[in-house]
C-alpha cells in the first residue's frame, strides 16, 4: 500500500502536480481504492459468493451425492421384504389393511 501511495505521488507530481496536491490527490486515490474494495467484498458477503461458501457447497454437493449413493447401494442390497418393511416404517408405504 505505502508502494503505491509512493508511485501515485511520483505520477501525480509528474504529470503536473505540486507537492501538496499530489498527496491529496493521492490519498484521494487511495481512499477511492479501499472504498472499492471495501465495497466489492462486502457485496461479495451479502451475496454469498466468498471463497469459503463456494467451497462449503461444493462440498455439500459431493458429499450429498456420495451418501445418496451408498445408500440406494445398501437399500438395492435388501431383500424386496426387507425392503417393504423399511418403507413402511419410514412412511413411504400404506400397508395394504389400511386401505
């Protein structure tokens, strides 16, 4: 930051600017550019598209597909009895008394 306080008030003052002028024109520039950055992140905050969200949900994402997996692989393991009794117990099946 201090670098390029520097190089702004060296181009300031060679492009015409005197002492006094070239720094507030450069801390003007400076501030201008925390501002901007300021803003850009904390847009990035409301919106959620950090780095850290992005990864939270591809991670989400692959371990969602990897556990629906394992657990259509170990429900197609079940006999078709076994099968039935677990869905009815979850609710997915009306026993047939019922109807």
């Amino acid at each position: 930051m201090f670098a390029i306080g520097g190089l702004g008030y060296w181009a300031f003052q060679a492009a015409g600017f005197e002492g006094f002028s070239a720094g507030i024109a450069t801390q003007a520039l400076l501030v201008a550019i925390v501002l901007v950055w300021t803003g850009s992140y904390l847009f990035r905050v409301v919106s959620g598209n950090m780095t850290y969200m992005q990864q939270r949900r591809r991670y989400r994402s692959s371990y969602d597909a990897a556990t629906d997996e394992e657990l259509q692989k170990r429900f197609d393991a079940l006999s078709p009895d076994e099968q039935e009794k677990l869905l009815r117990e979850l609710g997915q099946l009306q026993d047939s008394s019922e109807l």
